[in-house]
C-alpha cells in the first residue's frame, strides 16, 4: 500500500488499477481499514457536480449498439463517477445485458460479471471471482479470489463512518443465492453461505460442530470461520437471555444462522465453478 494520499482522479485511478485498496490483510489474518482513502472517495463526492452521463459511455457505444436494439435515456450521477469502461487487454469479461462498473472499482483479471450487477466504488474483486447475474458489490466491498457470488447475493458497501470495515469475503468463498451480508462482516476463506443466508453484524450465528456461538456488533464485526458451511436458521426470542413468554406461546423466532459442518470433498463438488463457461 503506497504511503502516498492521493486525492481525486489520481485516487480513482489507484484504486481501479488495485494499487490502493481499502482494506487490506496483515500476515497475521487481521484486516486493516484505510480510512483515509474512503476519507478521499467521500471528497470526491462533495466536490463533484451533477452531471449527464450518457448511456453507455462513448467509448464503449460502437460495442454495446450491436447487442442492444434501443438507446434508453441518460443518467444523472456525479461526473467524476461515471461508469468504467473496460477493454479485451483487461481480461476482464462484463456480459452484455445491463452490468456498471463505477469508476474507482478494481476487477482483476478473469473476473466475469453477468447481467445485470453492479459494482460500486471502492470495491475490489480479485482474480478469476464470478459475479452473477442481479449482483450488488457495495461500496469498498473487498472480494477475493475465485469467489462465486451467485445470483441475486447482495454484499453491503459503506463508506461512513469512514473507520467502519466493509464486508471482506476471503479467497474461494461461495455465497449462494440471494445472500445477503451486510456492515463489515468477514466471510473467511472457503466459507460457504446456502442460499438466502442474511448476515449482518448483529446475526448470531450457531457453530453447531463446535457447539459455540458466533457474535459480531458495528464495533467488532461478525466473522464467519475458514471453511464453515453456513444456513439459514431461526432461535426462540428471548429478552435479557430469558425466553419470552408471550413469543413462546405464538412459536415465534427470530432469524439466525447455522454453521452445520466445514467444508469438505462433497461440498467442494458440490460449489465447483463451471470452468467451461470462462
């Protein structure tokens, strides 16, 4: 990570190419937030006027026309945030159908996104990462390598209070159909979320094989272990760690999450990428 704090263009630049990022891994595990670029990224918003941007950009209009059979109207976005446009060299495959990529966001190569997602500023999505189709990458969201984000997952973005982590999901992640995870969770690597899973820092989270019990809050965020196999679950309301009467008569729960097992040769099978289709 450069020391150097750049500002506007210069910035936007850094972090598409990923050479800023931020949020970023020590040796040791740990996550360390920049706060200073998302300090900057707030900046350039402030600073930045309304603009037309027409759709789509200019430079990619010979290429989109041949898919696209009508022209729809032009946005209105700030003008220093218009969306990337992105060329063969890059490796980088966005499927026609609707996707934007916001200027200050980093797809390394091999990153394929299906129509229609969206990726937003700050994030960073490493190599050979699948976004599928109906896909939000928040704001300085940090995707690792040979995540498959399936269809529908919705991964929060933040950018204040600008100290708060984004959600970090680690290498070869699968987060399964509308998914959602949400204020700084850390998905570790190998992690695998079933479908309609919903994390958020206040989610307690059940570790079934470990028989222990996983909580997060805004100040210390939810992390999910290296290889958990994680589902959708519910738990009885209580208040003050005593059941409530009132809820208990109506068998009423509130959501959480199951850790069943960890990974393994089966559910590696089973989450496998289709190589075939890159």
């Amino acid at each position: 990570m450069t020391e150097e704090r750049l500002k506007g263009e210069a910035l936007l630049d850094a972090l598409e190419r990923g050479d800023v990022r931020v949020a970023e891994p020590l040796e040791d595990g740990a996550w360390v937030v920049h706060a200073w670029i998302k300090e900057e990224i707030l900046a350039v918003f402030r600073a930045s006027s309304p603009a037309t941007i027409p759709w789509p950009s200019v430079r990619r209009r010979e290429l989109i026309d041949k898919f696209v059979s009508h022209t729809p109207a032009s946005f209105i976005d700030k003008g220093a945030l218009e969306p990337r446009a992105f060329e063969v060299a890059d490796r980088v495959r966005i499927v026609p159908g609707g996707s934007s990529i916001r200027r200050g966001a980093h797809l390394d190569h091999g990153v394929i996104v299906m129509p229609p997602s969206y990726v937003n500023v700050g994030a960073y999505v490493d190599v050979d990462t699948l976004i599928d189709s109906h896909v939000l990458v928040g704001s300085c969201a940090q995707i690792g390598a040979r995540v498959h984000l399936s269809a529908g997952a919705q991964i929060g973005g933040v950018l204040e209070p600008a100290n708060a982590r984004p959600v970090i999901v680690e290498d070869d992640v699968f987060v399964g159909g509308n998914c959602g995870v949400y204020e700084g969770v850390l998905l570790r690597a190998g992690a695998v979320l079933a479908a309609g899973t919903v994390l958020s820092s206040g989610t307690v989270v059940y570790d079934l094989v470990h028989e222990r019990e996983l909580r997060g809050s805004r100040e210390v965020p939810l992390e999910i272990p290296e290889n958990a196999v994680v589902v959708p679950g519910t738990r009885p309301v209580a208040r003050d760690g005593v059941a409530h009467a009132w809820a208990g008569l109506r068998r009423l729960q509130i959501a959480c999450a199951l850790i069943v097992k960890y990974r393994d040769e089966k559910t590696d099978r089973a989450t496998a990428l289709e190589e075939a289709l890159r």
